[in-house]
C-alpha cells in the first residue's frame, strides 16, 4: 500500500513539471501575451530609433546623423552675422553622385541686372553677353546663358549678395570646364542621409543645353539629393533656407553627353534680411 502512495506522488509530480509556464510575465498593456516568450509588439510601424540594433542595443538617434558636418557648416554659414549664403552642389548627371560643394557667402546687397553681369563676367568670364534666363528683379539668382556656337558658357550670380555662384564654359568639339567657383570641397564633408529639417520651401531650374527652363521633375531629383546632405540642416539650425536653383550644364554642344554633364544645386540661406 506503501509502495502504491509514493508511485502516485510521482506521478503528480511529473505531470506538475510539464505544465506550462504562467504567461502573466508577458502580457504587456499593448496587446495580449505573446505564447513564444517575446513581448508584443504594436500593430503599426515603428521609429527608426525603437528598433534594436543587431547587437541587441537601441538604434541611434536619426537626428544625430551629421551632426558634425552640419555643426561646421552651420558655423561658417552663420560666423558673420546679417549675411547670405549659396551652397553650390555638384552632382553627376547619371548617377546624382555627390561631385563636390563650395559655399559663397556675402553681405545682403540691392543687385540690379547690369552689377550681376559685371560680377559674372569678372569671376567666370560669362555674363557680359547673352540671354538673362531667369525673370525681372529674381529673388534667387540671376542666370546668364550665353549659346555657343564653336564656344559659349553660362553664369549664375545670387541676387541677396551680388556674388557669382557658378560660371563655366560649354564648347563645342570638346569639354567646357568650370571656371567658377576655382576650388572645390570633398563631397565627403557633407555627410550622408542626414535629416532635412524644413527642406527647401520653393525651387526652380535652367537646362544650359539650349537655354530654356528645366522640367520641374529634374528640379526636385536634384534637390532631393542636396536635402540629404548637411546643407539644410546647417542652414535651418541658425537661420533660413530661402530656395535653390537647379543648372543642367552639358558642358558640350552638339550630341548630349551625360558622361561629362552636371547638375549644378545653387541653396540659397542665411540670416532673414
């Protein structure tokens, strides 16, 4: 009889070890408890920053991307105060790859047509002559087209400082070069998917193949790029971004050569007047 009691109270016992685990521990107030031991998840996506890393740790915080690029930026852009800056951006035709970027900054100046021709054509050598693409008195830049026939070229001058921003030659039989800005900074320093603060509000565009306004859809590709850059961050952190201009430079005339052509992102900043 002895012997019958122990035989029962193991068997209680084994059959109290295979029961499953209490689930309390799982519920959480998101949803009901999951049955594989991991906690629910809400329906719906995510931020970036909630999701774990691989190695198990918190994503970083997105708008920590950049953050020294467009601090230095942001101080070379805001060092003087009352000024504008124009970030001028190069990008492959084909490929939108980051070539290179300069900065041209000024104090803010009344511009008429006739000064933003004489600054053109005394820093890239265009400008004096040729077709004025953009509109009477530009909020964002005059631009200069001078149609190549054996040799041509093209300007641009902002309209807040009176600087020229961009020039180059477009010749045929061969290759125009940039002859303003004279140097260029490593695409490098403007970092890479950094956040677009408040964007570019407005933007347009000149195809510098025959001289006629750029298609709004090559405007926002181009610019889409320079928004994941440090530019507008940089520019939004101390004070504005006012707009951009987009150039199509084709370098040479006759058949298109995307191989040695451009895309040329003028963003217009800086301080409010």
């Amino acid at each position: 009889m002895r012997t019958l009691i122990v035989l029962s109270l193991l068997l209680v016992a084994a059959c109290d070890e295979t029961k499953p685990a209490t689930l309390d521990s799982a519920v959480t107030p998101d949803g009901p408890a999951r049955t594989d031991g991991q906690q629910t998840v809400p329906d719906g996506p995510l931020a970036d920053s909630a999701l774990p890393a691989p190695d198990g740790k918190p994503s970083p915080d997105l708008g920590a991307a950049c953050a020294a690029e467009i601090a230095a930026l942001q101080g070379e852009i805001y060092k003087t105060p009352g000024q504008s800056c124009t970030a001028v951006v190069r990008l492959d035709h084909d490929s939108l790859a980051l070539l290179g970027f300069e900065l041209v900054c000024g104090k803010y100046a009344g511009v008429s047509e006739a000064q933003a021709r004489a600054a053109a054509f005394a820093d890239s050598g265009y400008g004096q002559a040729g077709k004025m693409l953009n509109a009477q008195s530009p909020e964002d830049a005059f631009v200069f087209y001078e149609s190549p026939g054996d040799f041509g070229g093209c300007a641009a001058v902002s309209a807040r400082t009176g600087l020229t921003v961009f020039g180059g030659s477009i010749i045929w039989m061969g290759t125009g070069q940039i002859t303003h800005p004279k140097s260029w900074r490593a695409a490098s320093l403007l970092g890479a998917g950094c956040p677009a603060a408040g964007g570019v509000p407005k933007s347009q565009g000149y195809d510098l193949v025959n001289g006629t306004a750029l298609a709004q859809t090559d405007v926002d590709k181009a610019v889409a790029v320079v928004l994941k850059t440090a530019i507008p961050g940089a520019m939004w952190k101390g004070g504005y971004v006012f707009d951009a201009v987009v150039l199509r430079y084709p370098r040479s005339v006759g058949a298109f050569d995307p191989t040695t052509a451009e895309w040329i992102v003028l963003v217009n900043g800086g301080w409010l007047e």
